[in-house]
C-alpha cells in the first residue's frame, strides 16, 4: 500500500530537480559560505558604489550651479565707511556676522594706552567696550605693574565684516590688544604701523619664551578675566598652558575657564564682551565650560600645535558676505548719516524690501 504513494514522492522530487536544473535555479537559499552568495554581495556593494559616485557628482553640480548671492560683497560697503553710524548705541547680529551702530572710538593716546595701525581705522567699539579698554589699560598699570596697553584691531567705524583679517570683529565686542608692553614714550604714526608685536613662544611651541613671558603677563590677563562683561578671551595654547602652571591648584582658578586656547594668538589676545542690554538684535554666544579649561581640552590643542593636520585638498574660496545676508537692521546703519558711503543699487533695493522675517542666524 505505501509503495505507490514513496514512487509518486520520488518522482515528484525528481521532476522537480529536473525543472530547477533547467531553470538554472538553486534547490536552497545561497548562505555565506557559497561562490555564489560572495558574487551577489560583490555585486550589491559595486551597484552601491556606483550609486554613490553618482550622488556625490549630482551634489558636486548643484553646488557649482547655486546661484550667487546678490549684491556686491558687504566687506567692501563697511570698509568705505569713514565714520560711525549716528544713531543709538547697538551690536546687531552675531560676532561674524553682523555691524555696529552708535560707535565710540578709543582716543588714539590715553594715560595708560596707545592704538596701533591706525591706517586701518579699526579703532571704534561699542561704547561698553571701549570702557572696558580703557578701565583694564588704567587698573593694570596702577596695579599690576603693567606699563600700558597697545591696542590693535577693533571695529570698524560701523563694524560689519573686514576687507583684510578678521572673519568676527563686526559688532563692536571683540578687541585685540598687544602682548607687548606699552613703551615709555608716545608712538608716531609711522612706528605704529611698522612695529611689530613680540610673539610669546618658545621655539617647541608648545610653551612659553621665559625671556618675554612675565608673571605681569599673567596678572594682565587675569585682570581683564576678572571683569563680568568680559565673556571669552582667545589665547595661544601655550599661553593657556602657561596660565594654568602660574595658578596654585589650590588657588582661584574660576577665571580660567574664560581663556580658550585658539590657533594665532601668541602675540596678542582677543577680548571678547557679552551681547551688552538695549542690544536686542545682537546674537549671544554660548558660555564657556564650567571647567578650568587645563585638562583634556588643552592637551588635545597642544598635540595639534605639535603635529597640525596634514592639510586636505583646498576648498574653493568662500563667497564674502553680502548685505542680503547680513541682519537686516545693517542697511539702516550702513546708509544713516551724511557720511554714510553710497550703496550699490543692488544693495539699496535691498535695503528697501519687506522682512523676511526669518531669523538671522551667526557663525562662530
């Protein structure tokens, strides 16, 4: 009785091998461990890789057929800006990205200060600002035993972004003032444009130069630290490195965390204010750590300073700002006064479009 029914099973069994053999169809899933599994992953990776080429030139073209913002480059309208706008004291925008309107600038000589290259015409600041300078240039000379401050760059009449140097500096709370010590005579003209400032590295660096480096350095920089407006100061790393070998481990090292190791910086440092008030349009950036800044943090700077990236290939020139991108309030104070510097019309019509009313949002 069951032999009938084992034939049928064997000779649907063997029909079915037939078919597959002429299909050219396997009995089983392909697993791991078979030739032809491996060919088809390999393909599926070949077929991705293609794919990706592919997006990544679909991304390549539309990067190069995105249009160019509109209007002449912003660095060239605030550089022509001789004077500040006349109106109420403001910081609008964020440190990079925005202008300055109601400027003070810092007299040229003071008791204890002098503005250097002043060709440029980049001594203007918010008016808190300038305060400040002038504060820290008279306390550390009274106090700490500092001769006087040199001054270098810190806005433009009517801030907004540079024709030369600095990416911030465009809103009036960034200054950088001199390692040097003031000398003890008044400057000219010509020996402020040509004297350069002393860098405060040793030859590794990854220290300090003993020879220039002084203990009134520290005593500077914890001075203008001290100060509640003052928000971040940018620092060589091995003056950062330096800064925290000078404070006792058990001493008062809260205002540490207010000096950020950054590239640049051992000749000068750059001091940098918060969003001051009745600024409502000024862009606020985040505070710093709650930490000393003496730990990992600075480590891994010094071991960029000993062995910096291998440079990677060169990225196109970025496009310069132009009055469309910047806040729009940067218009008002590019164009207020008798003295303002005539706008393009391309940037005129702007200036006279409705709002957006999209946020402007900084960089760094």
């Amino acid at each position: 009785m069951r032999r009938p029914a084992t034939l049928i099973c064997a000779l649907a069994l063997t029909l079915i091998g037939a078919v597959a053999l002429a299909q050219d169809l396997p009995l089983r899933a392909p697993v791991a461990g078979d030739k032809e599994f491996k060919l088809a992953a390999n393909k599926k990776k070949a077929v991705n890789k293609k794919r990706a080429r592919k997006r990544r030139a679909k991304r390549r073209r539309s990067r190069k057929k995105t249009t160019k913002p509109a209007g002449p480059a912003a660095k060239v309208l605030f550089g022509a800006a001789k004077s500040p706008a006349p109106m109420a004291a403001r910081a609008i925008g964020f440190y990079a990205k925005g202008c300055l309107a109601g400027a003070a600038p810092l007299p040229v000589d003071g008791p204890a200060w002098q503005a250097m290259r002043l060709s440029r015409n980049r001594n203007w600041g918010h008016p808190k600002l300038i305060a400040l300078i002038e504060r820290l240039a008279t306390e550390a000379k009274k106090y700490d035993g500092w001769p006087g401050l040199l001054v270098g760059d810190i806005s433009q009449p009517r801030g907004g972004p540079m024709l030369t140097g600095h990416a911030s500096h465009q809103v009036g709370l960034d200054a950088d003032i001199w390692l040097t010590p003031m000398p003890d005579k008044r400057l000219s003209k010509k020996e402020r444009e040509k004297l350069s400032a002393t860098s405060m590295l040793a030859k590794d660096r990854v220290s300090v130069n003993p020879k220039v480096w002084t203990d009134a350095h520290v005593r500077l920089l914890k001075r203008a630290a001290s100060y509640a407006a003052v928000e971040r100061i940018f620092v060589h790393p091995a003056i950062k490195k330096a800064l925290c070998e000078a404070v006792p481990k058990d001493g008062d090292r809260r205002w540490l965390r207010k000096m950020r190791a950054y590239w640049g910086h051992h000749y000068h440092f750059h001091v940098r204010i918060a969003c001051p008030n009745g600024s409502s349009n000024c862009e606020a950036q985040p505070a710093p750590p709650d930490d000393d800044g003496c730990g990992k943090t600075l480590k891994h700077w010094l071991a960029l300073v000993k062995r910096p990236p291998k440079p990677k290939k060169p990225r196109p020139a970025r496009r310069p700002l132009t009055m469309a991108q910047l806040p729009r309030d940067c218009r008002a104070v590019l164009s207020s006064g008798p003295d303002a510097p005539k706008l393009p019309h391309a940037a005129a019509a702007a200036s006279t479009a409705p709002k957006s009313g999209k946020k402007t949002v900084g960089g760094k």
